[in-house]
C-alpha cells in the first residue's frame, strides 16, 4: 500500500510505501518544570507536526532527566495529545513509567516514553509531556539543568 501526498511544493501525487517516515519534528526544552501535585501538569516539553494524511501514524518518543525528593515519591511522566488536558496516550496513573527510589534520599532518573499514535487527521498534532508525583513531594522534570528532548515521526500509513 502507498500514502498519496499531495501539495508538496512543485510536486503532487509523490507515492510513499507504507511504513515509509515521511518527516521529522524535534524539539528540546531545558528549563527545570516542578511539582508535587498528583495531577499532571506540562514539563514544557511539547513539539507539534501536520500529517500529510489521514492515515498516517506518528511516533512520539521523548526523554528528559527527572529529579524526585526524599521520602519514596515517583516522578511520572506521560505523552498527551494536546495539551496535559488532552488525550493521555500512556496509563492513566503511570503514564510511561516513574523515576523511582526507595532510599530517603534525593534521586535523579531519565524518564523515557514512545508511542505509535493514529490521529486519523491532517490537522496539526501536539504532543506535550506531562509530569507528576504520585505523593505530595517534590518531583522536578529537566532536572539538574538537563535537557528534555521530544522527536515527533510522521510515517506512511
């Protein structure tokens, strides 16, 4: 199977074979976003790509250095579509996993995450990483002045 895109510039009707990655966002966010709420608030890292079709996927995949305070509480981060009001694409509670560390001391961990979402749209797509404890202590995304990264792929449906 082959995805039509049409209105390149000074191109129409270019043939891409199914699974083919068709373009690439990616963008980087390095400002440390704090927390010890459990609802999950944006860590700023956000990127937005247009698909060229409807059936086109997009690969979502982020990472960016998580700090947690002492005292047993779980950095949680997740991909939402939108905004952290939209679409939770990871658990509901666990997002895509929680930095975590028993000790009672300060901990840092890089959180990690990837999805192949279907938007079925060629309307613009945000994907936004969320942050959240799952306790009242302080967690941290981009911790430690780290740098928090989000790739966005649209690939060939």
């Amino acid at each position: 199977m082959t995805t039509t895109i049409t209105g390149a510039t000074g191109i129409d009707n270019i043939q891409a074979a199914t699974g083919a990655v068709l373009q690439v966002v990616n963008a980087t966010y390095s400002t440390a976003v704090t927390t010890n709420n459990n609802t999950f608030i944006s860590s700023g890292i956000t990127a937005s790509i247009t698909p060229s079709s409807t059936s086109s996927k997009i690969w979502v995949h982020f990472s960016t250095p998580v700090y947690k305070s002492p005292n047993n509480a779980h950095g949680i981060t997740t991909i939402f579509r939108g905004t952290v009001s939209g679409t939770n694409l990871g658990h509901a509670n666990w997002g895509f996993g929680a930095s975590y560390d028993s000790s009672t001391s300060d901990a840092t961990a890089t959180n990690t995450g990837s999805i192949l979402d279907s938007p079925n749209t060629t309307s613009s797509q945000t994907y936004t990483i969320g942050l959240r404890s799952n306790t009242s202590v302080t967690v941290q995304a981009q911790a430690n002045s780290g740098t928090g990264t989000i790739t966005l792929m649209e690939i060939a449906g």
